[in-house]
C-alpha cells in the first residue's frame, strides 16, 4: 500500500505515479501543512480517484471533506482530530455528523467561501454550469441566445440536453429559486443576467480560471 501527501509538487505527479503503478492500494492525504487549496486541489483529484478505479487500485481520500469531492463519498475516510474545525454553515450539510470537518489551520488561511453544504441549494447541474460560464462570457443573453450558445462547440460538451428553449427556461428558474440569476423582460423576450456575487458564480469562475 502506498500513502502519498496532497502538495503543489505531489499533485502533478500522481497522475504519472498512478499509470506506472506497482500497487494495489492507495491512500491520498491532504495534510494540515499542505500549500493546496480544496478547491483546485479537489477538481483534479477527481480525476485521479476515476483513474485508479479503471486501473482496481483500491484509492483512499483523508482529510477532504465530502463537498469538494461530491459523488466520490465512497472514497472518503473520516479521520477525526482535535485540530479540526466544522464551521457554522456546516450544520446545513446532510453530513454534519458524518463529516469531520477541516483542519483549523486551513480555514484560518483559507477562510470558509469554498465551503459548500451537500443540500440543494448548493449543488449544480451541467446545464446549470453550462447556463452560468455563458453568462459569464456574455454578461447579459436571451433565451435563444443562451440555446444558441449551450449548442456550440465552446459549451456543447457542458450542456447535457438543452434542445429547445423550454429546456433553458427550467434551468434558468432553477438558477433563479437559487439566487443565482436575474430575469428581465425585453423586446425579443426573457434577458438573463447573474448574481456575480453569489457564492455559486465565484465557484464556477474559480472552475474555468
């Protein structure tokens, strides 16, 4: 079994470590000390979690909460210590009691804004992600405008279904029960705008740089 530390310099190489791989079991750490933040650090580890399970390595993750790594709960292993924190908002997540929290020295770096309870009201679909960076890019759209743009080559591999506007309409309002975008009326229908202030918008522009 191999053990290997989440940093800067490990992160980028355990792609590399893993396809030259000589075994069958690897636990994945992010220590007190590590110069990663969750956010970047949890969208590529994703991606590493996906690779083990093609190669039958048995892949644990400690010390990352389940909110940055939402549908690998599987591979999470609670650890708990007195050096962990669970802040306040916390207690909205459907996991409260299961989840032992984050190191309290990460949050005194990092602050709570990456923070995201597991209940709806802070979980995203593709077409949801895929309305947001459009509107992102464009800043204001109609609905056909955004229809026309969830179908190009830039966004089509976000967009899970969207064919026709009742499809960006449903999405739009579950955006807006959310909080997340703004609905005017125009000359040529329906204009959608965002929050940019919403927590959800910043995760998504922390997403694509």
């Amino acid at each position: 079994m191999k053990k290997i530390e989440l940093y800067k310099s490990s992160l980028e190489l355990l792609g590399k470590f893993i396809r030259n791989r000589s075994f069958n079991k690897l636990t994945i750490v992010f220590p007190k000390d590590s110069d990663l933040s969750l956010s970047k650090a949890s969208e590529r580890l994703s991606e590493l979690i996906d690779e083990c399970i093609l190669r039958n390595i048995d892949v644990v993750v400690e010390n990352i909460p389940y909110c940055f790594l939402v549908g690998y709960k599987r591979y999470i292993k609670e650890v708990k210590n007195d050096e962990k924190v669970k802040p306040k908002k916390c207690k909205e997540c459907k996991y409260y009691e299961k989840c032992s929290g984050l190191w309290k020295s990460y949050i005194e770096k990092y602050g709570e804004g990456e923070i995201s309870p597991i209940t709806g009201k802070y979980l995203i679909t593709d077409n949801e992600r895929c309305m947001i960076e459009i509107l992102l890019k464009v800043g204001k759209a109609t609905t056909k405008q955004i229809l026309e743009l969830k179908n190009s080559p830039e966004f089509k591999d976000i967009c899970a279904h969207c064919v026709e506007s009742d499809d960006v309409m449903l999405t739009g309002k579950k955006l807006m029960e959310k909080g997340v975008v703004l609905r005017s009326f125009g000359p040529e229908g329906y204009i959608w705008s965002l929050n940019k202030e919403h927590f959800l918008v910043k995760k998504v522009q922390s997403w694509i740089g």
